[in-house]
C-alpha cells in the first residue's frame, strides 16, 4: 500500500521555517515604529468634523449657542506606522477663504519627544516639539510670532475627550508661559 504524498503547499511552508528552527537563527527583529510611544495618537486615526463646542468665545466676540461645524480632517498611519498624516479642511471663513492644512506627527525615539510639522495653504509652517500628556494624548510646544509681531509660545494639545471623540486645542502666551489664552479648541467627532 502506497503512503500519500506529502502536500507541495505544506513542504513549502514547513520547510524554510524548519531549517531556520535548526539552525539557530535569531527571529526577525520587530518593525522600528511597533512600539507603544509610536502610537500614542491612534485614538485619533479615521474622518472626522472638527466643531467649535458651544459655549466657546468666538472671534468675533460672540459665544456659540450650539456646536459649529469648523472643518472636515482626516488623520491617518503613514510610513509603516511611523508617523500620522493630518489633513485640514476648514469650512469657509468669514472673508470667504477656506484654510487647509497639512500636519506630520512622529514620535522621534532618540530624543524620546513628539514633533508636528504643520504646512497650511496660507503659505505658514510651523515646527513643535513636544510629549505624552496625562490624559493619554499628545502636547506640542513651540515658539512663533505673536500678532503684534512679539514673540509667543504656542502649546496644542490632542487627547481624547471620551465616547470616541477627541479635543484638540491650541493655547498661546506672549508672558513667556505666566498666563495662557485660548486660540482654539475644536471637538473631534467621527463621521
């Protein structure tokens, strides 16, 4: 009685990994971006609408009575995991442009900070640096020019807020960090 064969697809599979096995190779190392600190803003991955929360100031002096849908964003893994791209897509303001933008988040392993490189269609960048928050989420630091051309520190800050949302929320000094202003807080919900 003749024995059945042993199945190509198996001898394919089985083979390689035995040898391996044998032979005392070490396993393959991990992906250099698998790690926890990578992924610190994964609650932020997916579509949302960025609304302005009501009972937030306003510019133009007011309070919104209710929420107001400020912008559409998207965030996504980029790079094997090694970064987040963020996409910016205001409604339109009240001079009528749309403001859009662009954010690239990395955590950068040697220095053990985060760092955001934004770029908007208003022809402005800006570099932050910054680290985990207590919340579970991310705060970026940098310095920019102020409105009346001094120099301000800028801290945004992106954690979540609960049932899947997420804050995302800017703050600027011109006192050198003693006092701190709203510039804007926006409520991320999903699509």
């Amino acid at each position: 009685m003749r024995l059945p064969s042993f199945p190509a697809c198996c001898a394919a599979f089985i083979l390689p990994h035995a040898a391996g096995a044998a032979s005392g190779a070490p396993p393959a190392p991990p992906p250099p971006c698998a790690d926890a600190e990578h992924h610190a803003l994964d609650f932020w991955l997916g579509e949302w609408n960025a609304y302005i929360p009501a009972g937030q100031k306003l510019q133009n002096g007011g309070t919104a009575e209710s929420d107001i849908l400020a912008a559409e964003a998207s965030v996504s893994s980029i790079l094997d995991g090694c970064g987040y791209l963020e996409t910016w897509d205001s409604k339109p303001l009240a001079n009528g442009t749309i403001y859009r933008g662009k954010g690239f988040h990395h955590y950068d392993a040697k220095s053990g900070t985060w760092r955001q490189f934004w770029i908007a269609n208003n022809g402005k960048d800006n570099l932050s640096v910054g680290g985990p928050t207590q919340d579970g989420g991310v705060q970026y630091t940098s310095e920019q020019v102020g409105p009346n051309g001094g120099r301000m520190i800028v801290r945004q800050t992106i954690e979540p807020a609960g049932d899947g949302a997420v804050w995302n929320r800017s703050e600027m000094s011109t006192d050198g960090g003693k006092t701190w202003t709203m510039a804007y807080k926006f409520l991320y919900r999903r699509k």
